[in-house]
C-alpha cells in the first residue's frame, strides 16, 4: 500500500502543515475575485485560445496547454470545495493551510457529482486542467504595472493501494487564492443549488449575479455587451445574446430572477434582482395538504 500523506510538505523553501476537510455538510463559499472576473472557459469543448482582458487597471491573461486545455467553470467547483473548506475551518478557530488533502468521494460528494469511477476520472482531468493552466493578474497587486502568475493548483498527487484503487488526493493551493479566500471581505455565500446548473454561462451568469447584485432589493443591470466581453467567451456576441435570452426564458439560477430591458441609451440591459421567498418553502408537509 502506498504510504499516508505527510503531515508537513516544504514548499517553495516553507514548510505547510496539512490541511483536511472538517465536514461535508458546510455552506458553499466563492471568492469574489473569481465570481467578478473572466478567470475559465464557459465551454465543455477544450478551448486553448487565451484569455486576454482589460478593463481599467484590471488585466487577466488565461493561458492553457494544448495537452489539457484551459480550466473550465465546471472545474472551478473544486476551488469552491477548497475555498468553502478553508474558510469553515478558519471559523471553528482551526489552522489552515494552502496544502490539502481529501479523499475524491468527499469532493464530489460536495460539489454535487457521482462517485463514479467516470466522474473520478473526470475529478482528475479537472485537477490537471487547473494545475496546467496558467493565469497573469494584475488583481490584487500593490503598483499598477505589476502581475501576479500563478496556475490554479501549485501541484496535485494522487495516491493508490495495491490495486491502484483511489486512497485521497492531496493538492497545493497558490498564494494569490488563498490569500484572498483567507480575506473575509473577499468571499460570499452561494447556493448549493448552484451545482446543478448545467450550462457554463448560467453558471457564470450566477456568480456574476451573486457578486454584483448581492441581496439589494433593486436588483442590477449590465449593458449585454459589457456582459459579453467580461465573461471571455470565444461566441459572438449574436450568439451570446441569444443564449442569455434563452437564459432568461429558463430562470434557472437560484435565488433570482432575470429579465431583459432597453437602457436610456437604446441598448439592451440584462437585469436581475432576488426572487421573492416561497412562502410554501419551510412550511412543514402537513401544512401544504
């Protein structure tokens, strides 16, 4: 059998302590940073065309190798999972770190998936595909014309019994998440009910959603074409309406409600505000007949 994962890894001259999940059953937490900006691909198609973003002092550069491809928003799950994770435990009063370990049921147990051997195989494309993939960021950083680079995961192992049958998986997170998930100020809640949805930009739409419109009783509004270029996708803007239009049709994001409007200036807007509680919701089953 493979032996345990250590307790301490050094890295990058440091020495980390490990961290293990403390639970399951915990609040999804997301980091603002990831929910504002264009950081994966919104397509299940491999997509290796970079992302290059500018917008005021905000700059991304999303790079990906050809072997790979460029990580998803599907694959941002797990960064969910780790964020969520880290930020439970810093609330118990426990010790964290950017070294984590899990087995693959507890991460796909969380993030809504099977645990299938399919959806293992698909965990680890995942995982490949953050640690390959490459981002430049001008986010966060002090002086205007510095860039942070980093991949999503540092580096990643798995590790095996004598039948090469899954024992856990231990993960290094970078400093540039990490640091941000440990900022109260630069995380927020979100539904769990967001790992069902299906369609890369209804999950992105969400985020952005969450971000940006929070819970204010009058909701928000974006241009569609500032919407288009924010979310990095390679579809033309024709087919980008389209598809949101669709969106809007649907109303499948959690806790919202969209519509489509004209702005002053002619233009179409995409707004959204927070759908009305269900008075039914909580009520108990007997109540409801």
């Amino acid at each position: 059998m493979s032996s345990p994962i250590s307790a301490r890894r050094i890295c990058g001259g440091r020495q980390m302590e490990l961290f293990r999940p403390v639970a399951s059953d915990i609040a999804a937490r997301d980091s603002r940073d990831l929910m504002s900006w264009p950081f994966f691909s919104l397509a299940k198609s491999r997509r290796v065309v970079p992302i290059d973003f500018h917008m005021g002092p905000v700059s991304i550069r999303v790079e990906a190798t050809p072997e790979h491809g460029m990580a998803t928003i599907w694959d941002a799950d797990i960064l969910i999972w780790a964020a969520s994770q880290i930020v439970e435990a810093r609330n118990q009063g426990l010790r964290t770190s950017r070294l984590m370990a899990a087995t693959p049921y507890e991460i796909l147990t969380f993030i809504r998936r099977g645990d299938s051997a399919r959806s293992y195989l698909r965990l680890k494309a995942a995982l490949d595909r953050l640690q390959s993939t490459t981002v430049a960021t001008s986010i966060r950083q002090p002086a205007e014309r510095r860039r942070h680079r980093f991949s999503w995961i540092n580096e990643w192992k798995e590790l095996l019994d004598d039948q090469r049958r899954p024992l856990g998986i231990e993960l290094i997170l970078p400093d540039w998440f990490y640091a941000g998930v440990m900022d109260d100020a630069l995380v927020l809640t979100i539904d769990r009910a967001y790992f069902d949805l299906k369609g890369g930009l209804e999950r992105w739409l969400y985020r952005l959603v969450r971000r940006h419109g929070g819970r204010q009783p009058g909701g928000w509004s974006f241009d569609l074409r500032h919407l288009h270029l924010k979310s990095g996708s390679l579809s033309p803007f024709k087919r980008f309406a389209f598809e949101v239009r669709a969106i809007v049709q649907r109303q499948p994001l959690p806790g919202y409600r969209l519509s489509l409007a004209v702005g002053s200036d002619g233009l179409p807007r995409l707004c959204f505000q927070p759908a009305p509680a269900n008075p039914f919701a909580a009520a108990p089953r007997a109540a409801r007949r």
